[in-house]
C-alpha cells in the first residue's frame, strides 16, 4: 500500500491551517495532541468532500493528509530553524 496515493493536498493544506490555529490560539491543547486533532480534521474533510462516496479508503486517506500534514509543518520548521540549509 503507497500512502502517497491517499495523500490529498487540499485537505493537507487544511490540516496544516487547522494544526497551526489549534498551536497558536488554544495554548491549553498539549502540543501531543496536535496529530491526532489534524488526523481527525482531514477525515472529517474527506467524508464532507466526498458525502455521497464515502469508503474507509477515503477515510483511511483523509487521515493520512491530515498527519501528512504535521510532517510538512516539522519539515518546514527544521528547514527554517537550520537557515534554509
């Protein structure tokens, strides 16, 4: 199974919002928690995004987008703290 085949960049560009809003206005969420919130946010998108064809392979791929999702957010933040090195 290739999980970049599941991976939508839509609802991981949501996700990533999502993450960043729950990060710098809700100062009471642990920061732990912040992938499971994404993960829950991207399949709740990909089952309104796709209402009328919904299988566990969508809800399956939403989840993956949205902790895609954190991946980016540690990736960017690595690349920004080394400089863009």
């Amino acid at each position: 199974m290739e999980f970049a085949t599941y991976i939508n960049p839509e609802i991981t560009i949501a996700c990533l919002i999502i993450g960043f809003i729950v990060k710098m206005w809700l100062k009471d969420v642990d920061n732990r928690l912040i992938p499971t919130i994404v993960a829950g946010a991207g399949l709740g998108l990909a089952v309104v995004a796709n209402w009328g064809n919904v299988d566990i392979a969508i809800a399956i791929g939403g989840a993956i987008s949205g902790l895609a999702s954190t991946g980016m957010h540690q990736m960017f933040k690595q690349w920004i703290d080394n400089g863009g090195k």
